[in-house]
C-alpha cells in the first residue's frame, strides 16, 4: 500500500511536466511554409558626388567630362536593402508584416521558405499600429496559410514559438514562454504589446508569433536590448488587435478607427482628492472637440471616463486603445464620473482623423483686482472668467496670466463667483481645488492647495 502511494505521489509530482513538449520539430514543421522573408528595397543617392570641373567656353574637354560625369552621377543611385518578416494569412497570397519592414520601398519582393521569390503589391498600412498588408500573385503555387489565434487567452508563462528571418537567416525557430501581457512600451497610444523571451533579433520584425496550437497570437515589432541583440525582450501586437486592422487594411487600403473627440489627461491624485473621486482610475476629458461626436453627446471638459463599454478604464492610456478598436459608427456607452456622482453617456463613435484642430478664442480683461489670501493669489475679472495677476505662494501649478474658467467643475463668471465657489468649497473640509484654466491660448487643469 505504501509502494503504491509513493508511485501515485511522484506521478502527481512529475504530472506539470508532462505539459512541456519534448520537441517542437512537428509545428515547426508544418508552419515553417507560412512564413516568409521580405526584402524591402529603397533607391538612395550618394551623398559624395563628384563635381564637374569649370573649363573655358568651348574647350575640347567640356564634352568629355560632361559625358563621364553624367554617367558617374547615374552611377551614384545605389539600392538599399532592408530585411524583415511575415506570414501568410490566406491562400490567394494576402501577407502580413510590419510598417517599418517596408515604409519608404521602391520594391517589395516576398521569398517563401523554398526561396521562390515574388515581388509584392502593398495593400495597405498602418504606422500608428505599425502593421502593414502586402499581397502577391502566388499563380499556380499552392501555398499555405496560417490561422489566427486568440491572444486574449494566452497567460503569462505559456509557450510561444517565434520564426522568422533575423539578420537575413531565413528560417530561424526560436521559443520561449508569454513574459508579460498588456505591456506599454511607448510604441504609440493604440497597441499593448505581449512581451516574451523568445529570441528575437533584427530581421524577425513582422514575423508570427504561435501558441502550441500552431495559431499566430502576435506579430513579432520590437525588442528592448543595449547591445542591438536579443537579451529576451521581444515584444509583439497582440493577433486581437492586429486582425481587425489586417482586414481593415485588406479592404479598404487604411485603418478606420474610432474617435470620440476629446483631450485626456491622467487621473492625478490632487485630480482625484478635488474632484471626490475614490481613487485615480479613469481619464480625465481636459477638452472638447467642438465638431466630435462626444460634444453632441453631452461630455463635458472634467468629466472623468469610467468604462468604455464593457471595458474599465484603470489607466488613461486604456482608453484610446478601446475607442480606436471600436466601430465607427457604432454606439458606445460610457460611465461618467460628473460633479460627485456617476452618470452614463451614449456617444455615436466617429472616424479618427488624421489631425485634431481645435479652435482658441483670446481673451481680453478688465481691471477689478482682488485677493484670494486662502489661495495665495490675485484675480481680475476676464470676458472668459478671472486671470490670475498675482502670486504669493511659488509653490504653486498656477501663473501669472491664467485664465481660471471653472473650479471644480463650477463656471467661473466673474471675481465675485470664483470667491463665493472657493470659499464654499473651503468649508467642506478639502485640501486642493481643480481649476480649469487657459494658458496661451491652450485649455488645461491644475490643482491648486489651500493656504493652511
């Protein structure tokens, strides 16, 4: 019986790893086709050209040299060649890689696994995501493509599987395990990046990303290294986002992202503490687009975002990620943090365009000056609220020349209301108030501290 239960124990104890694969030679094998090497090619001109030599009008030697040096100049255009990754996504030839793989190409040309060479169209792409969709002809070639795995469900300690062409090594498999998900790594407002330690090096770029179903959960971008090699921080976008991006770009040659038409900021402490929110999770809307949709929705400037559909806003840089994943057109349903209480708002979601312009009105003033001693500061009044004239406490987000438009999300009309507000807001017992203001010409919010 002992016997027995010693066998069942070391069974139980060895059972986690059996999870691990003895080998991956056999996915390897049979995704080794789907993946490509790309070789991007820009035509550059020499920097050094050489100058012609002046000779006298009509001498023998003007001909000559004109004529060597013509062709020394048409000498000095050279190809450069850029080296990255990708993978096929449909059997018809679609392919997808990274922006920066093939940004600024004369010529694209696609080599599959048995080194047959086609030379690519591009679709489609997208900097801000940093993807791009390039299609070839693969005639009467059968090739095969590769499926979409849900990043969603891989956690941190699963196994991936990266192959690509680093440093020109077509073909190169390395593995690892899911490092780190939902990463921020500066790479832009719209993708969280997986992170793993699977080797991945310069030419991996565009490359896929598998789980041990054989199933692409990321496209390889970016690694973080001193030395330019992998030290095990590889970054890839997630296939949840990246898909709708490849379809978008497939079909309409650029990505349509939503858009509510608003400034953020983060949630600050002092924000939080003013505004009597229990912690520092949301963004807070520091503008309005005039011509967005959320201004014909009812959101307001210090209005702070909650939710986002489904979806909770712990951060302020979540939020742009689920707006731009989402529809356009479609309606989206937010939770809103407004004058201490929670409210939810219905905003019909735009386009993203390219550039946001928002108009600026100057302000002109008057001259009835009083003093806020529990602030630390002078104020007269403004056509568009008080200015600030002067300022007793250095210590302070405030300058000489705001224009203080709201405290605390009440309207600032005139010195009279903004001491009546301040004074109210003094009983309750608070420690800082939230001033919306304008400073050259532009909107933004502090916080400034009672004077104790």
């Amino acid at each position: 019986m002992i016997k027995l239960i010693s066998v069942i124990s070391i069974i139980l104890f060895f059972k986690p790893l059996l999870a691990v694969p003895s080998s991956f030679a056999d996915l390897v094998e049979k995704l080794s086709p789907s993946v490509v090497s790309i070789a991007s090619t820009t035509i550059v001109e020499n920097n050094s050209q050489n100058q012609i030599p002046q000779f006298p009008e009509g001498s023998p030697f003007d001909e000559f040299f004109k004529d060597y040096f013509d062709r020394d100049q048409r000498r000095s255009q050279r190809p450069m060649t850029g080296l990255g990754s990708g993978f096929i996504i449909s059997n018809d030839g679609i392919i997808v890689t990274n922006n920066h793989v093939i940004e600024g190409a004369d010529e694209i040309t696609v080599i599959l696994s048995d080194e047959t060479e086609y030379t690519a169209q591009l679709l489609g792409r997208d900097p801000k995501a940093d993807i791009a969709v390039l299609k070839i002809d693969p005639e009467d070639s059968k090739l095969i493509a590769v499926e979409w795995g849900n990043s969603d469900d891989m956690r941190v300690g699963d196994w991936t599987i990266a192959i690509g062409n680093p440093l020109g090594l077509g073909g190169t498999v390395t593995a690892g395990i899911l490092s780190a998900i939902s990463r921020d790594i500066g790479g832009g407002p719209y993708v969280k990046f997986l992170q793993t330690d699977a080797s991945i090096n310069r030419g991996n770029s565009g490359g896929p990303l598998f789980n041990l179903d054989g199933k692409v959960i990321g496209i390889n971008t970016a690694i973080v290294s001193q030395t330019g090699g992998s030290i095990g921080l590889g970054f890839a976008i997630p296939s949840n986002s990246a898909k709708k991006i490849v379809q978008q770009l497939k079909d309409f040659g650029k990505t349509k992202r939503g858009w509510l038409g608003i400034q953020i900021q983060p949630v600050t402490q002092d924000f939080a503490e003013s505004l009597g929110l229990p912690n520092q999770k949301g963004a807070f809307v520091s503008n309005v687009n005039p011509k967005g949709p959320s201004k014909d929705a009812g959101l307001e400037p210090g209005d702070v975002i909650l939710k986002f559909n489904d979806s909770e806003i712990i951060k302020m840089s979540d939020l742009p990620r689920v707006v731009a994943e989402s529809d356009v057109g479609s309606t989206a349903y937010l939770e809103v943090w407004r004058k201490n209480k929670k409210i939810n708002i219905e905003v019909i979601l735009g386009e993203l365009p390219g550039e946001i312009i928002t108009e600026r009105n100057n302000n002109e003033t008057s001259n009835v000056e009083i003093n806020i001693d529990v602030l630390g500061i002078s104020i007269l009044n403004n056509d568009k609220g008080v200015e600030v004239t002067k300022i007793s406490d250095q210590d302070t987000n405030l300058q000489i020349g705001d224009i203080i438009l709201e405290v605390n999300r009440e309207l600032v009309n005139d010195t009279n209301s903004f001491k009546k507000i301040v004074t109210a807001l003094e009983k309750t017992g608070r420690s800082s108030l939230l001033l919306k203001i304008l400073r050259d010409e532009e909107q933004l919010w502090v916080t400034i501290r009672f004077n104790n």
